[in-house]
C-alpha cells in the first residue's frame, strides 16, 4: 500500500545524508554496470566465433592426407597419401542418405590469371557444383560450376568478386575470357563471401576440367561434405562424429594406414570446432556473471553497513514508534523500502549508463573474435531482479536488528 509519509521519511534520510547515500549508491551502480559490461562482452566473443563459423557452411567437415608418422603393414613411415576420385566416391556412395552436399577439390595454389593488361594470382580450386553451398558463397552475378560443366569438361570459370575488381575493374566480367596458367576460361559467375576479400580472391573451374588440363589425372587435394540436419545441434554433432570416425577408418583401411597415425588422414569438423569455442565462451560467460554478483554483493554490504548506521542512529525514534503501537512489522517494511529504494535507484542509473555506452561503442567493436557486445532483453529482467534481491538482502539484517529494538532500551540510548 502507497504511503505518502514513509516516502516523505525516506527522501528526509537521503537529504540530511547526501553524501553518505551517493557513495553507497555508487557502489552498487558500479557493480550493475560492470556485470552488464562483462556479460555483453561475453556476447560479443560469442558473436564474434558465430561470424567466423559463417564464413563456411556451419556443419562443413573437410577431409585431406599427409604423411604417415608410423610404419604399418611392412610399409614405412614417411608415405604421402594421395587422395583420389574413388576415395570422394567412396565416401558418397557409403552415405549418400546421410550428405547434404558434397565435393572433392583440385587445388592449384597460385595460379596465374590474366585479362587483357590485367593480371594476378589467384588460388584455383576445381570443384563440384554443391561446394558454393560448402562455402556459403552467394553469387552477385551469373551461375556457379553445375553438372553439364563437370560431363562435357567445359572450361569454365567463377571468380571472386575481388578476382573481377582487379581484372575487369567496373567493367561486366560475364561472358569474357580469362587466362589461368596459360588456358582459356570463360566467366560464368561472379560470387561473394562472407569471408570478405580473402576469401574473394579465389577463381573456381570445374574439378573434371582442372584434372584434364593440368594433368592431375583423378587426384584430388580435399574432400568437403555437410550432412543433413537434424533436430538439435547435440544430434548433429553426434551424427557428424561417427561419419568422421568411419570415414577416417575407411581411408585408413583404404589407404594402408596405421589406425593410430594422426598425420596421414586429417579431418576438420567444424561442429566439433564449434564446440569447444562455445564452450569455452560459456565458461567465460559464467566467470563474467561471478565477478559481476561478487562486485554487487561489495555493493550490497556497503548498503547494509549504511542502514545498520541509519538504524543506530534512529534507535530512539524506532523506541518510540513501537512504544506508541508499531508493530514489528512495520519497522521492518520502512527499513527495507528504504534499502530497497537505494539500491533499485542507483542499480538503474548503473543499467542505464551501461547501456548507453553498449549502443555507442558497441557496433564500432569488429575484431576477429569480438563483434558488436550487446545484452538482450532476458539479461537486462535478470539485473532488475537481481537489484531487488540486493536491495532485500541489504536491508534485511538491520531492519531486523530494528524490529528487535526493546521500547524501553531504545528510550534510554543516547
């Protein structure tokens, strides 16, 4: 119920206290503001990871070969293994049900392309159609490489839309030809990356094309596959955790490999990469929201400390509003309304100024790992509860410790 004197009471504390009741509000301001800076920092590593993981398909598992570590079988350590067309065929055939999309790779690194007097390196990739989804890239103009191109060893070609900036400047790079290590290619598309301008710079041909014009014969460098999704990221992950397994266990079976060589056959998947760094950020968020309840409970005790004073102080008044009738109860509801009150203002004015500075500073924070910190709306009605809690929890002891105050005693103090 509204009462018009116990506010008018709590607002005479305050002014006969003014420099008492800012350093104590201070305090817990502090502590809100600090918590709300380090969870939306914590956010902000989140969102950070998550535009790195966008660079490619979410669920990408990428497969390539190196050098054996251990002897096995009578063969030495030392072999490179080749991945080849039947390996990729292999491993399509065994899951067809379960892939999404999927591709070998050709792979020539530091290709020469030329248009005109314009010329660069590049790296050339020879791929399947489905790798545009591989690497959630979106074409600007044109097409991607598609079946008919891959059947007919069409030379064909679609650039990173840096490529075109660089070859063909503002001009339309569609239909011309571009020379890549000495053969024609024509543009078919331009596309764009998620990845920015490194990820740009990229010329991709037709795998089958690339094989028979650079005499790579059915070699290939990686394999790249996502699987279909399912219900929950826990699922997904399960799901793409024993297609790596077999198929780690199949090209080692396949390729005469030691099960526990690590080095031969190395696979990527970046739901497992995915993780361990969100993980790692909840572990992170968790630590953040510790030290921001450990500064607020400093707050807190600062406040609590202040009305055992304010308590000392009015014991006599305290006597003779229960001497008069008061009942405890009463005692108890004007201290914490003014616990309570303290601690609400000065943990929204806390609020408020953090999150001003978020809105500021916030979208002008781009790292590699840190993009635009922010809090949502859930964690701002967790602080608010968490200031009335505080301002209870405050004020609890001394309003107790005021209730407890016998009329007769507290008549005598002075």
């Amino acid at each position: 119920m509204f009462s018009l004197e116990r506010w008018q009471e709590i607002f005479e504390t305050i002014l006969k206290n003014k420099l008492r009741t800012f350093l104590t509000g201070l305090s817990v301001a502090s502590g809100i503001f600090i918590l709300v800076i380090l969870l939306a920092i914590g956010q902000g590593m989140q969102n950070g990871i998550t535009k790195e993981f966008e660079q490619d398909a979410a669920n990408r598992i990428d497969v390539w070969t190196g050098v054996t570590s251990e002897s096995f079988k009578g063969l030495n350590p030392g072999r490179f293994i080749q991945l080849k067309n039947e390996d990729y065929d292999l491993a399509v055939n065994k899951n067809i049900d379960e892939l999404e999309y999927k591709s070998g790779v050709f792979r020539i690194w530091g290709g020469l392309a030329s248009y005109k007097n314009e010329s660069g390196t590049y790296r050339i990739e020879g791929v399947r159609g489905s790798y545009q989804f591989l690497e959630n890239a979106s074409m600007t103009s044109g097409r991607f490489i598609n079946h008919s191109d891959l059947e007919n060893y069409e030379k064909t070609a679609v650039v990173g839309r840096r490529v075109s900036k660089d070859l063909f400047g503002a001009n339309q790079a569609i239909g011309e030809y571009i020379q890549i290590n000495g053969i024609k290619f024509k543009v078919v598309g331009v596309y764009t990356d998620p990845g920015g301008e490194r990820e740009e710079t990229r010329i991709f041909i037709p795998l089958t094309t690339g094989q028979r014009v650079y005499g790579a014969g059915d070699n290939i460098r990686l394999m790249s596959f996502t699987l279909n999704p399912e219900d929950s990221f826990e699922k997904s992950l399960a799901a793409s955790e024993a297609f790596t397994a077999q198929l780690n266990s199949d090209l080692k079976r396949k390729h005469i490999v030691s099960p526990t060589d690590e080095s031969a056959i190395e696979i990527n998947n970046s739901l497992e990469e995915a993780k361990r760094f969100f993980d790692l950020i909840g572990m992170i968020k968790w630590f953040f929201w510790g030290v921001g309840i450990c500064t607020i409970i400093a707050g807190v005790v600062g406040v609590s400390n202040i009305m055992l004073i304010i308590v000392k102080e009015r014991t006599k008044e305290i006597g003779i509003r229960k001497a008069i009738g008061a009942q405890p109860i009463s005692i108890i509801g004007m201290i914490l309304h003014e616990s309570i009150f303290v601690t609400a203002i000065a943990g929204f004015l806390g609020l408020f100024f953090s999150l001003i500075l978020l809105e500021t500073v916030g979208p002008l924070i781009e790292t590699d790992y840190m993009r635009n910190p922010t809090v949502d709306f859930s964690v701002a009605v967790s602080t608010v509860i968490i200031l009335v809690i505080a301002g209870a929890l405050a004020g609890f002891i001394p309003a107790y410790r005021a209730a407890s105050i016998k009329p007769i005693e507290a008549l005598r103090d002075e």
